[in-house]
C-alpha cells in the first residue's frame, strides 16, 4: 500500500536506562542497526519506538484528562501521518530512513502512568510502532516525516 501523507517530527525522548526516565530533547542521532545514539534499549528490531501525536490526542480526549505523552514511552512523535497498519513500509524522518516492523503493544507500564491508558493504547495501533534504522542520521523536532513510496 502506497503512502502520500506527510507530517513533522513533533517530539524526541531519550531513554537514559532500562525502565528509567524518557528525557526530552531536541536532537537525536540515529545509528543503523541500532537506534538513537544514547538510548538504553539498541539493536534488534525495535531500535526506535513512534507515536503519532493526533491518535494520543485523541486517547486523552477518551481519558477526559492530559496525559504527558513521554508517559508512552516512545522515542519519536510525529504528526500529520497515520501509523496504523504499516508494517513493512518506510518511514523517513529527515534524512533518515527506518522500516516499521511492527505495531508496539502498550504494557502494564501504561496504566502506571494513568490508569486506563493501557486499554485506551490498545486498539488500532494506537500504542504506536517499532522500527529498524536504515542510515545514519541526525534528526531533529520539526523535521519533515513522510512515507517511502515505491
């Protein structure tokens, strides 16, 4: 399925350690193979986590409350673009490129940050996905992102 929408880079977060804090920033240098340079959890499949801002606006918006969205614990957050149902497509961010591998299923962490979130995360994708990093790259908040058309 061919994808046209575009959108930008909304928000970076940064995993200093195994379950620990997601720190904000700005920047972020994406490493193939293996995912933001810095980031606790790197290599495998899942070497960047993503959200997409409009379906986290509506979660809260079924929650009836703000959340912060680094409570999903995802490292990018783009807008503009749908993320449900992509598996196998390229998603570039900038300059980078990284291949969805799958859909990242919300864990009981989720209603530790709000309770209910984890069910409100559940349906279509809107836990968001994982991918794999294809080129090296600096990225930054306010980059254009867009689908890799064939």
């Amino acid at each position: 399925m061919e994808r046209t929408e575009t959108g930008i880079l909304e928000a970076i977060w940064i995993k200093r350690a195994h379950r620990g804090p997601m720190d904000p920033a700005t920047r972020a240098v994406l490493e193939p193979g293996a995912g933001i340079l810095g980031n606790a959890d790197r290599g495998g499949k899942r070497q960047v986590t993503i959200i997409d801002a409009d379906t986290w606006d509506g979660v809260q918006q079924g929650l009836g409350t703000r959340v912060d969205p680094a409570a999903r614990r995802a490292n990018l957050m783009v807008r503009g673009l749908r993320l449900a149902e992509t598996r196998g497509q390229v998603l570039r961010v900038g300059t980078c490129r990284i291949r969805i591998h799958g859909e990242t299923r919300p864990c009981e962490r989720m209603d530790e940050a709000h309770e209910g979130l984890r069910a409100a995360l559940a349906p279509n994708w809107g836990g968001g996905v994982y991918g794999e990093v294809l080129d090296a790259a600096a990225i930054a908040v306010g980059d254009r992102v867009s689908w890799e058309t064939a």
